[in-house]
C-alpha cells in the first residue's frame, strides 16, 4: 500500500542548548560515512565526528534540531565567520546534515528557513553555505532559498542575502526561543513533548 503523507512522522525544530549535548552527540555517531562525509566536506574518523559532536553545542554558535518521535533525526548548525567575540558579525556559515532515513520530507528545507530566521535576527547580512560540488541536494536545498551559488575548486559557496529584521520579526524570534529554552530544559532530549 502506498505510503501517505499523513502516515509519515512529522518533525518539530526547535533550539538546542547545552541539555542536548548527548542527543547530539548519539545522532552525529549514527550518522553514515557517506553522510558525514557529505557534512564535513570529506572523510572524518570516528574519534574525530565524536571530538567534534561533543563539542557542538557549546562551541560558538547556535544549534537546531529536528525531532522526529522525540529523536533528533536532522541538525543545522550556525556559526560566526571570522573572530566574533560578541555575537554574530555580518557574514555567518550554516551546515545541515539530515539522517538518511529521514531525508525528502522537508525536514532540510525547514532547517535552512529556521537558521535563516535565526542569522537575519543576530545581525547577520549574508549567510554562506559551503559544500562539494557533486552534492546535488544540498545545492538545490541552497538555490531553492535563493543563495547564490560559485564554484571555488571541488568546493561550491552558496551566499544568501538576509532581509532586515524588523520590530515584530525580533520579538516573535525572541518568544519562539523562549519557549525553545522551556522545553528543553523539561524533555531533556527529546522535542519537548510529553509522552
Ligand atoms: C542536504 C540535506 C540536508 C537535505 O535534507 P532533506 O531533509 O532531504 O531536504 P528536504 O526534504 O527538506 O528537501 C528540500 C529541497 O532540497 C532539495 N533536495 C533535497 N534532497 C534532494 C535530492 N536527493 N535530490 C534533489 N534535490 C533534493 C530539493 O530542492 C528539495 O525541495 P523539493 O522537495 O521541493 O524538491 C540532506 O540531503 C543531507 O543531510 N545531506 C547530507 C549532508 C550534507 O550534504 N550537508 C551539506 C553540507 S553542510
């Protein structure tokens, strides 16, 4: 029987903060060769996807995660370019990674927009993606948001321009990340809703 959309888990993205750090760590571990190699732009060891798991949620920046069931299935990641001892300046990178399984549903698409929203309220100008010129998801994921793309070696730039935030854009920002911050500090791990 054909699957329906309606049979298909829906996803929640919300914030990840310091709470997170094992999910984080477990989904990076579960991620495949071929996908983290896509993420990384090239081939990293176990010891070196752990080094750098362990450390993402507490390194500079800022963490979304998409929960599928209450398990952390898809990840983007938005982190300061160049020295920013405060905050973001205005150019910022962001990488996704989707778990395999759960790609095709609209999970990337949502990341990208959250960041995106996320990057336009710190201050951000232009958000830049980088990733292999063979991947082809990520570039159509990075043009359909309307980056602009140029080749640089094996390597493709992706550059989007953000629009100004505006009054009403920062506040509901700010009670979006709120509620974010509640329900991770209540469902440790999970997306925050009870069982
Ligand atoms: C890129 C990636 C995050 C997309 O995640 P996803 O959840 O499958 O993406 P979505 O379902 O939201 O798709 C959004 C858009 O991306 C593009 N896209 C995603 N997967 C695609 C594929 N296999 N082929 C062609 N286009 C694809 C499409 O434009 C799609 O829009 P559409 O469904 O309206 O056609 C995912 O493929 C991934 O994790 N790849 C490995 C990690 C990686 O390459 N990261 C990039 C370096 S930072």
């Amino acid at each position: 029987m054909a699957v329906q959309a309606r049979d298909v888990p829906a996803h929640r993205i919300r914030r990840l903060w310091p709470a997170d750090r094992n999910a984080v760590l477990d989904y990076f571990l579960r991620l495949d060769p071929e996908t983290r190699a896509s993420r990384f732009m090239g081939n990293v060891s176990e010891a070196g996807v752990r080094a750098y798991a362990a450390q993402a949620v507490t390194a500079e920046g800022i963490l979304y995660g998409a929960f599928v069931d209450g398990a952390l299935r898809g990840l983007g990641e938005l982190r300061p370019m160049g020295a920013s001892r405060f905050g973001f300046g205005p150019r910022a990178e962001a990488a996704f990674a989707v778990e395999r399984a759960f790609r095709r549903r609209g999970i990337g698409a949502d990341l990208f927009a959250r960041i995106a929203r996320s990057a336009r309220h710190r201050g951000v100008e232009d958000l830049h993606v980088r990733c292999l010129s063979g991947n082809g998801p990520m570039l159509r994921l990075a043009a359909k948001h309307g980056a602009a793309l140029q080749h640089a070696g094996s390597e493709i730039e992706g550059a989007l321009h953000l629009a100004r935030p505006t009054p009403f854009s920062l506040w509901y920002e700010g009670i979006a990340e709120t509620f974010d911050f509640s329900l991770a500090v209540s469902f440790p791990d999970r997306d925050g809703t009870p069982a």
